[in-house]
C-alpha cells in the first residue's frame, strides 16, 4: 500500500467473485467531449448516384458503431438525445416564429428513423469486409472515408464483440449520492445525432452543456486495479484507438 500513496482519495475495497481487495481507480481521459455523430450527411452520400459505393461502406461503420460498440442511437427512447429533441422539439412547437427549426427537426425525424433502420440492419455489418475491398477511391473524402473504414475494420476483428462500456462502471451504481447530484453518463456525450451543423444543432448543444454544468461528475471508461503488487499490464488502448 505505501508503494502506492498517489491518489489515496480512488483506492477501494472491492469485493468480486468471491475476493475482497483493495484497489485503485483508473479512468480514460475523454477530454469532456461531446461526440456525436451525424447521421444526415451519412444520407445525403447514399443518395447521390456517384458517391454510393464509398457510402455503403460509411454505413458498415455505423452499423459496427452502433451493433457491436453499443453506441446510443437518438430516435430510441432510452437515448439521452431522445429526450432532449423532444424537449425542443415542443418548445418549437409552442413558438410560431420556428419555421426554421421545424423544419430541421422534422428532417430529423424522417431521415433518423430511415437510418436506424439501415444502421440496425444487421446485413450492413456483414458486408463491412466486402464493402472495404471492394472501394477504389477515387477523390480525397474517399481516401478519408477508406482510412476511417480500415481503422474500424481492425478494431471488429481485433475485438469482435467488445462494446465501448466494457469499462464502464456507472457512478449511480457504486457511490451513494443524492438524487438531484447524478453524474454525466456515458450516452449523455456519445451517441448519434442528426446534424453537427445548423440553428438546432447549435440548440442541442448548449442545452446539453447547460445541464452538464449541473451534475456533480462524469462517468468514464474505469478499471479497478487489485494492488497486490504485481504489475498491471493492462490499459486503455480499445478505448483510446475508438
């Protein structure tokens, strides 16, 4: 215990399959970054006929993003981002003078419920291989998009099955605190959105940040690590490389 008298404040006394012991709280630095991922754009390159191709292949992304990595989509309900376009989306309602952002939040809607369907598609994923061999890319957004594919691609067969919560020990479930002093979760910051562009984008943004401002901690990637002085070889890379 004296060999680690650093950040005396995260070492705990865990109790796990049967063992009892002390040890100190890791977490991966996620820089306190709301990464939302569009899926509007995603729509617009499957649309135009010249640009399909390097589209599919987007879509093998999101599928693996969303089907194995657990990613939380924003038109189902148990999203953070679900409640919060529903919030604005009466506060819209209630104010006359929002043709524009009714508008973007009808587009929203219509073309969110036509990508989660391609998104949970499970064919979309089978095809990742395929879809990867198959792009000549023929322009710098392909070159990028290929680049992105192939880092994604690794990670699946790398760690066919593992989700981004793998490390994910919510606070709510192992601190006791009061209700209105819950942390910032894990699907508050990562999951899909509409649009990173535009008046309703910019909306979501601040009222995301304006709650955040709220709460007391944020849950990230934790690992507990057993100080029994053997050296811990473990890390963050899946988390880092996603």
């Amino acid at each position: 215990m004296k060999q680690h008298k650093q950040d005396w404040k995260e070492i705990r006394l865990i109790h796990h399959e049967n063992k009892t012991y002390f040890a100190k709280e890791r977490r991966y630095d996620t820089g306190h970054s709301l990464y939302y991922i569009p899926v509007i754009p995603l729509y617009t390159v499957l649309q135009k006929s010249k640009s399909k191709e390097v589209g599919q292949l987007l879509l093998s992304v999101y599928a693996y993003l969303f089907q194995v990595l657990g990613v939380s989509y924003y038109r189902i309900d148990n999203c953070y981002l679900f409640s919060i376009y529903e919030m604005l989306e009466n506060w819209i309602l209630e104010d006359e003078e929002q043709e524009e952002s009714l508008s973007e939040m009808n587009e929203a809607k219509e073309i969110g419920d036509l990508m989660k369907d391609l998104i949970t598609d499970p064919n979309n994923l089978q095809q990742f291989d395929k879809r990867l061999k198959k792009l000549n890319p023929k322009d710098d957004f392909e070159n990028q998009a290929l680049l992105v594919a192939n880092s994604f691609f690794e990670l699946y067969n790398k760690f066919p099955n593992l989700r981004i919560d793998r490390n994910y020990y919510p606070l709510q479930l192992r601190e006791e605190s009061e209700e209105d002093q819950r942390p910032i979760m894990l699907d508050d910051y990562l999951s899909f959105c509409a649009s990173i562009r535009g008046n309703l984008f910019d909306t979501i943004v601040d009222t995301a940040n304006s709650e955040f401002q709220e709460y007391c901690e944020m849950d990230e990637p934790t690992r507990f690590v057993p100080i029994d002085g053997k050296k811990d070889n473990e890390n963050f890379d899946f988390e880092d490389k996603v």
